[in-house]
C-alpha cells in the first residue's frame, strides 16, 4: 500500500519566456524537493496548469518526474475529468510504471449529482491499476462531493485510499475524519488550513507552497503529526502572510511569483493565466526578505 502521509507537493509546470515547458528547471525543482525530504510528489494536478498542456508534454513531464522521483518517494498522476469514460479508456490502456496512485478530481463544468459522483468514481475504481486519490475541490469544480459521498465510496473500494479535500468546510471535513474507515486518509487540500486538521486527525497536506519551501513546510506537517502541536503551530504561524498571498491572485500565479523572486523559474503561465500583480509580486519578495530567503 502506498503511504501518503505526510506532505506531498503539487509540482508546478514550469515555462520558458517563449511558453514552452521548462524541462530543465523542472528538473531542478524536483531534485529541490527531494534534496528537502518530501514524502511525495502530485504531478499534472491543478497547479501543474494541466488543463494548458498538450498530451506529449503530459507524458513527457511523467517520464521526467518517474526517472527523478520513482523508488525515492511515492510519485500520484492526477488524472481526472469530466469525461468519465476517457479517464476509464486512459486507465484501461495507459503505462502506469512507477506511477504509485491517481488522484481524479470531482468532475467539473457538468454538474453531477451525488450519486453521478459516486458512479463516476465507482467506474474508475472498478478498472484502475493503481489506487485512487478522490479530489474535492468545489472552488474549482462548482460542484461539492458531501462526506456521505466521499464515505460511501471510500467504504464500497477498496483501492480508494484516500481523498484530498479542498472544501473549506471545516465541519464536513471533521466529519470526514470522524466517520472514514482506519485505513482511508483525508489530506488536507490547502495549505493555511493543513495545521488545524492534522490536529483532528488529518493524514497530511498536498501542498503549493512546498513547492519554494519544502524543508519548512514538510517538518511542520511531520511535527504536527507527531503530536508535536507547538513547534509545529510557530512554523505555521510563519507562513500565515504568504498562505494568503499565495493565492489571492489564483493558483499557481502566486507560487510561481515566489519561485521567480527566489530566482528558480521564470514568472511564465500559459494563459488563460497571469502572472501575479506586480504589487501581488512586491509583497511576496517583502515577506520572503523578511523570512530571511535570498531574492
């Protein structure tokens, strides 16, 4: 079984000033993240800007990641959509060598039902080679999975493991936490609330900001979860101005402002994206200077 506990790191998709994808710095910042010990590695999620990369550079980012990252933390493809049978036919017929599980957003743009939810994740389940991460992200998706949803298919598969929860509401996530089976994990799908809810019993965090600072962050997430509630609180505390800064501009405009302040990427998004506001991008490096990190 694999062990997503801990911090995982939703890796951002890095560009060249001409647009492309960035190979070579994306090969620095993944060897940044496991030089800094992360417990895992979420390729093509939301932050990685998937939804902009053609299907060549989707697989040509999994063949990097697989070769830096394979055998040396858990590496988690997402892979979802709102086309449930192309996310079967892709389960059905893709290589997934070295790929340690999935994690499939809740469908978007058509508005399912509950149980359109449960039966779309229920026909993934059913042909996946590798276990299932559900993702609830209603910011995003318009559409909120309920924990009795979440429950029923964590309860009925058991190769769904797990489920990153980006609701918000912190009262269905406790109620998550409460009612799961011992062996499903709730990760926390933000960074400024991950703290909180490893106090009730949340298995760890997929992050944005480890993506700049995955020494700090990660060893917050592991003395929270050791029990460890006030060392790990002052480091939260920490990063309570960049939390927000992080994403009052969108994801990943934030994360890659930071990235190119501290001189690892170009401040590139494909559009529909932009970059952060330039008064958005001067905060950032105000903080960063004042956490002591080189811009």
């Amino acid at each position: 079984m694999v062990n997503l506990h801990g911090m995982g790191v939703a890796l951002i998709t890095p560009f060249t000033q001409k647009g492309e994808v960035d190979y070579e710095a994306l090969s620095r910042l993944i060897d940044y993240q496991l030089l800094n010990h992360i417990d895992y590695i979420v390729a093509l999620g939301t932050t990685a800007e998937t939804p902009t990369l053609t299907e060549e550079e989707k697989k040509d980012i999994m063949d990097l990641v697989l070769r830096k990252a394979s055998g040396k933390v858990p590496v988690v493809m997402g892979l979802g959509g709102n086309n449930t049978k192309s996310i079967t036919d892709q389960l059905q017929n893709g290589n997934f060598r070295g790929i340690d599980a999935i994690l499939s957003v809740v469908p978007y743009y058509n508005k399912p039902s509950q149980e359109g939810l449960y039966q779309h994740f229920a026909a993934i389940a059913k042909v996946s080679p590798v276990p299932v991460v559900l993702y609830n992200v209603p910011g995003r998706t318009g559409t909120n999975m309920t924990a009795a949803t979440t429950l029923r298919l964590a309860n009925d598969f058991d190769n769904i493991i797990a489920i990153k929860e980006a609701s918000g509401d912190m009262a269905q996530i406790e109620s998550l936490i409460k009612d799961k089976p011992s062996d499903f994990l709730v990760i926390s799908g933000d960074d400024g609330v991950a703290f909180p809810l490893i106090t009730q019993g949340a298995a760890g965090v997929i992050s944005v900001i480890g993506n700049a600072f995955p020494a700090e962050f990660s060893r917050m997430v592991r003395l929270a979860l050791q029990g460890d509630y006030e060392n790990a609180r002052t480091i939260h505390h920490r990063f309570t101005e960049l939390f927000e800064l992080l994403f009052v501009d969108g994801n990943p405009a934030g994360v890659k402002s930071m990235l190119s302040a501290m001189g690892m990427i170009e401040n590139k998004l494909r559009l529909p994206l932009v970059p952060t506001r330039i008064t958005t991008y001067e905060k950032i490096r105000n903080v960063l200077e004042k956490l002591n990190v080189k811009c």
